[in-house]
C-alpha cells in the first residue's frame, strides 16, 4: 500500500502517470483507487482501460523484454491490471446493445496470457456480441467442441508468444479437415502477430486491438463472411 501519496489530490495528468507507476508496482489496491477516481471525474471506461491501464502494462512489457522485470513482478501487474479491468467491465458490457453476433475465443494452447483476450471480450460484449470464453491454453479439441456447440459467426484466438502463434494455424487446418473453415469467420490477435501472418495461416483477419477486433467483426459478419447455415 502506497500511504504517501493521495491519489485523489492528483490532477488527471499525473494521476494517470501515478497509475503506471502503481502498475508497475503491482499495486492493486491504488489500481484500483485511481480506476474509481477517474471515472468519478467522468473519464471514459474506454480511456481509463486504454489511457491508464493498457499503457501502463505497455511499460511493464518494456522492461519485462528488456530483463529489468521478471516473471513474479509481472504477474503482480497483471494482477492489479486485472483489478482495474473488473471495474471496468460491467460498464464497458451492459451497452443495451442489441445481439448482434456470437463468438467463441480463447488463447491458444501453451499459451496462458489473456489479459488481451479478456479485453477483446469485454469490448465485444460491449458492442452487443455474445462471447463464449474458452479461457487459456486452449487445444484444438475444445475449439471444434466449442463451434459445434455454439454455432459462433466468430471465432477469435489469441497468441502472445511467438512459440504458440503457430498453433493457430493448427486450429484453422483441423478446421479445414473438418470441413467447417467456411462456417466461421476466423479472428486471430496478440502482440507478436500480424497481418501478415493472419493471412499465412488462412485467417480472415488480424485484429491489432480490442476495438479494431469488434470493427472487423462487424464489418466481416456484415459482408456475410461466415457462413453459418
Ligand atoms: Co509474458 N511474455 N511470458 N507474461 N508477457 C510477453 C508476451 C513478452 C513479449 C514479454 C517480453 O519479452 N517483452 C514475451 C514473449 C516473447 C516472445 O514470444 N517473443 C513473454 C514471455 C517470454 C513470457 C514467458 C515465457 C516468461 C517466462 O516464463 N520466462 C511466460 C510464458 C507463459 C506461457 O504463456 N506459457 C510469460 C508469462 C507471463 C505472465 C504470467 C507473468 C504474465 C501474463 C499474465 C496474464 O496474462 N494473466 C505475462 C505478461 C503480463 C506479459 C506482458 C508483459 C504483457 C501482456 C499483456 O497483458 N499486454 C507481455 C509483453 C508485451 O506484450 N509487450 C509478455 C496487455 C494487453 C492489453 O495487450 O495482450 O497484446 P495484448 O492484447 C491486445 C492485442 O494484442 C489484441 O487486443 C488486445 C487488447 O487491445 N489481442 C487480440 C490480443 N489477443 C487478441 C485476440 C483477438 C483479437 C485481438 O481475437 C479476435
């Protein structure tokens, strides 16, 4: 517990830059102080998640890559990250929006971060998306159980190691066998892919971020991409 500063004398500015700081810290408690405070100061669910948190576990990656972090501080980031995203998802979630598609997600097997899949929920949520969470480390057995279950338009995978990105590919192939690849439109994100990869692997798109990830969504469910009947 930080017990020096007052988190709601800062101004904005600098209680953002606090907020990187306690993040850093892994301090979940001020996280989750400063989250409160500035959406009492009307800020944004959406900019408090990206402004405040999402930049702050940018830093975090930073000096994660470059050996100043480690594994435990990290996951005391991820932790307090996550305290901030729960007060942030039932406002980013209940929108009223009307349903206006499923999808089934989940991170891919050997790969257990989903800090960035949890957020392409919310905001899927948000936009009127019924999303199945198939949580991490999700093998391509229970992604074919979960699209035979649930019927989806979408299926999302996430990947935040260069080693577990190929397992996508695992998935649309087995897909492929199947001869399912064309009932659904297939979404893949996380840091280390790309466009080009996506397409590579035969997916339908790259999705850079949470909001890129709901616009494409609706622009490929719109074109009628997937082809569900
Ligand atoms: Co890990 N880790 N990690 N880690 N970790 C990275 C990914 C790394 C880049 C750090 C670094 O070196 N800079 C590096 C990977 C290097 C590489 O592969 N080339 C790495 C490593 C090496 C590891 C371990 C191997 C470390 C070790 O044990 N020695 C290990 C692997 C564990 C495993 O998975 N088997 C490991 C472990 C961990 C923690 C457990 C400590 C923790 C995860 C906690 C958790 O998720 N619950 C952790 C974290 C937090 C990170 C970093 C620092 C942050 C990831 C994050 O949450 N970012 C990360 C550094 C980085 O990414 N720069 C790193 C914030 C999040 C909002 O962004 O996830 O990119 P992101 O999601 C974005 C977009 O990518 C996109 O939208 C999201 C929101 O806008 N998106 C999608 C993501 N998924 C999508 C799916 C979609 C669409 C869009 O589908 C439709």
């Amino acid at each position: 517990m930080n017990d020096d500063i007052d988190l709601s004398a800062l101004a904005d500015d600098d209680l953002v830059v606090q907020m990187h700081q306690d993040l850093y810290d892994g301090l979940k408690e001020e996280i989750e102080q400063a989250t409160r405070i500035l959406l009492a100061r009307g800020w944004t669910p959406y900019d408090v998640l990206t402004k405040a948190l999402v930049e702050g576990m940018r830093i975090v990656g930073v000096d994660f890559r470059d050996g100043i972090l480690f594994v435990p501080e990290v996951l005391m980031a991820a932790n307090a990250m996550k305290a901030g995203m729960a007060i942030l998802r039932p406002l980013l979630v209940e929108t009223g929006a009307p349903k206006v598609g499923k999808m089934v997600i989940g991170t891919v097997k050997g790969d257990i971060h989903d800090i960035g899949k949890n957020l392409v929920c919310m905001m899927m949520e948000g936009a009127g998306f019924e999303v199945i969470d198939l949580g991490i480390n999700t093998s391509v057995e229970r992604y074919l159980d979960a699209l035979e279950a649930h019927r989806p338009e979408i299926l999302g995978m996430s990947a935040l190691l260069t080693t577990t990105m190929p397992y996508m590919k695992v998935v649309i192939e087995a897909m492929k066998a199947k001869g399912i690849r064309h009932q659904h439109i297939v979404l893949v994100g996380g840091a280390p892919v790309n466009e080009r990869f996506a397409e590579e692997i035969g997916a339908d798109a790259y999705c850079r971020d949470a909001s890129v990830a709901v616009e494409t969504a609706r622009r490929l469910i719109t074109q009628g991409a997937a082809r569900t009947a």
